[in-house]
C-alpha cells in the first residue's frame, strides 16, 4: 500500500506543476480541450504510446489448444489518440510532437501492407519523434520506410545503460566517475524526506551485497 504522505506529495505536485485538464476519452474531447484552453503544442509520451496489439500476437499454443487472448483496450490498437488521431480534427495547425516513446515490443514485423502505409502517415504527422528503446526506433524506421530514424531518448529511471549503450557505455561511465562495477544511485527531491539512519542502514546492506552506494 502506498503511504498516505506519498499520495499527498503526488496530488500537490501534480497541482502546483502539473494543472490538468479535463479527462479526455476520444479525439473529439482531445479537441475541444485543445481549443477550450488555447493549447498551442502537444507533448505525446513518454511511456508505452506506441503500440499495436496484432491479433497473430494474442494467439498461444497451450496444451489444450490454441488459445486467443482477449482483444486488448483501445490505446493498444491503432489508430488511437497516441498515435495522434485526433490531429486531422484541430481547426488548425499545431506542433505535436513523441518523446520517449517505447511500443513495448510491438512485433512491427507482421505490419504490412495498407496498415503500414497508414501508421507511416500518421508518424510524418509529428514535428519530431524520440523513443525510448532501439527496438522502438527500429519500428519507427521499418514503418516509415527509413524516412524517419528517431533519436533514443531513453527512460531516465529503466535500462539505462542498456538504452543507451551506443552513446555511452557502462564502462564508460564506470571510468568517468571512478564507480566500481556495481554500484546503486540514491536522490531525492529534498534533503530532508529520509532519515539519516535509513541512509546508512541502506549501505549497510548494500555493502553487505558488494554494492556502492553513490549520493
């Protein structure tokens, strides 16, 4: 269960920086939100927003059988408002772009045909598009016939020596700062959210399993 101090912290957050507006469920309500607060560019992502449940990919052999899994929700199959549905619709032009998209392994391989050539204009729709992960980048590019090749703009939290192990390795890394080989990064948003004890009964164990802790 998430302690209440957590769900507090989360909720002024979102307040103070991130003011939301009202829900919007179809691209017609993407629409009237848009022109309501006279939004002049749109952020899509980060996170898992391009994706594509294809039906060879809910079929499984099990012992019993062939199995079909449910049809997914609707912000896995394209088109959806992630993918930008809703951009044909604004009574006028503006800059929407994809940042740090990932398709979750999407298997893009078995998209062919006219659904390829329709995702391939939904994507030159955006003025920019970065993914999180090369496997997303090697989507974007297969759909889009190498017109357009992403940057990887990897998920500051998740894999991130894995995602960006073209640019910079671990060992890199590893050199640049002087860390051993397994180390564990600590931060936080303010000084004062743990205790002191909490931080060294976390390098206590992290020691005891040959980890450095780095501040």
């Amino acid at each position: 269960t998430t302690p209440e101090v957590q769900v507090n912290a989360h909720k002024d957050f979102i307040k103070y920086y991130l003011p939301c507006s009202d829900i919007c469920r179809t691209n017609q309500d993407i629409v009237i939100v848009v022109e309501k607060y006279n939004i002049q560019g749109i952020v899509i992502g980060s996170d898992a927003v391009l994706q594509h449940s294809l039906f060879l990919s809910r079929i499984s052999l099990t012992k019993k059988g062939i199995k079909i899994k449910d049809k997914p929700s609707p912000d896995l199959i394209f088109p959806n408002p992630f993918w930008g549905s809703f951009l044909p619709l604004l009574s006028k032009e503006i800059p929407v772009i994809i940042m740090s998209a990932s398709s979750q392994n999407s298997n893009f391989r078995f998209i062919r045909g006219n659904l390829k050539k329709k995702m391939q204009v939904f994507l030159n729709r955006f003025q920019q598009i970065t993914v999180r992960d090369s496997w997303t980048q090697m989507m974007v590019r297969y759909l889009t016939n190498g017109s357009i090749i992403p940057s990887i703009t990897p998920d500051p939290v998740f894999s991130f020596n894995k995602n960006v192990s073209e640019q910079l390795s671990k060992e890199q890394i590893i050199k640049k700062f002087n860390l051993p080989k397994k180390y564990l990064l600590i931060s936080f948003r303010t000084p004062n959210c743990v205790t002191k004890k909490w931080l060294n009964d976390l390098k206590t164990i992290a020691e005891k399993n040959n980890i450095y802790c780095v501040p």
